[in-house]
C-alpha cells in the first residue's frame, strides 16, 4: 500500500524522492503480524529499494486511508493485483448481529492501478 506521508507530517526519515520522482513509501504488515514470507512479497521489497521507494513494515492504519494512494495485494499466481476497492464496517461491534447485506461499510476506492504499482510490475 502506497501512503503519501507529506500531508501527514510524519517522520521525516520516511519521506524520500524516488528516482521516479514520488514522495512515498511502501507499507507492508510486518511478518510478526502474520503476514507470510513469500517470495513474490519479497521480491516487491527488493524491487522498490533498487529503484528507491522506502519500505516500512507496520500495518496500515484505516485512520490514515486519506493519506493512501494506491494499493495492491501479491500472491504467487498473480503477482501483482492491483486493489480498487477496501471496504471495512462502519462499527466492528455489528458485525456478529447482522448479516453481510445488513452491515455498513466504509470504502476506500483506488483509480486503475496506479503509477508506483506499474513501476513496480514492470521491474519484476
């Protein structure tokens, strides 16, 4: 997931030109949160620190979604898929009392993918 830290204002560390010219960084879960090590996700992070996109591990945070870019998800069969929509329940509480279609969801929606999701395809 790519976040634009700019307008957040947070760590300075983070915030880089990439040889492409964005100010980004890419977020990815940190393994200790459960993602699984594969090799597809691992060649994404080798790929955006060749060509100099920053890689923080820390889940991103729904709170920050305004600040969000662009996403995609990685898988063996697929690679790179990029993400359109990221839909989450209005409250989490209703979720046991209800059904699918009775619950209210917030969505997140990305345009085509984006910039940094085909550079990154191109180089893998």
């Amino acid at each position: 997931m790519q976040d634009n830290m700019e307008e957040d204002g947070e760590s300075a560390e983070y915030m880089q030109k990439s040889k492409y010219g964005y100010s980004l960084e890419l977020q990815t879960a940190p393994l200790s949160g459960g993602v699984l090590p594969g090799v597809v996700r691992k060649v994404v992070i080798e790929v955006c620190l060749e060509i100099g996109i920053p890689i923080q591990e820390v889940v991103p945070s729904w709170s920050k979604r305004h600040l969000w870019e662009e996403a995609f998800v990685t898988n063996g069969l697929r690679l790179l898929q990029h993400v359109e929509t990221i839909r989450v329940p209005v409250s989490w509480n209703s979720l046991s009392s209800k059904t699918w279609q009775e619950v209210t969801w917030e969505a997140k929606e990305f345009q085509g993918p984006g910039s940094i999701t085909a550079v990154i395809q191109v180089n893998c």
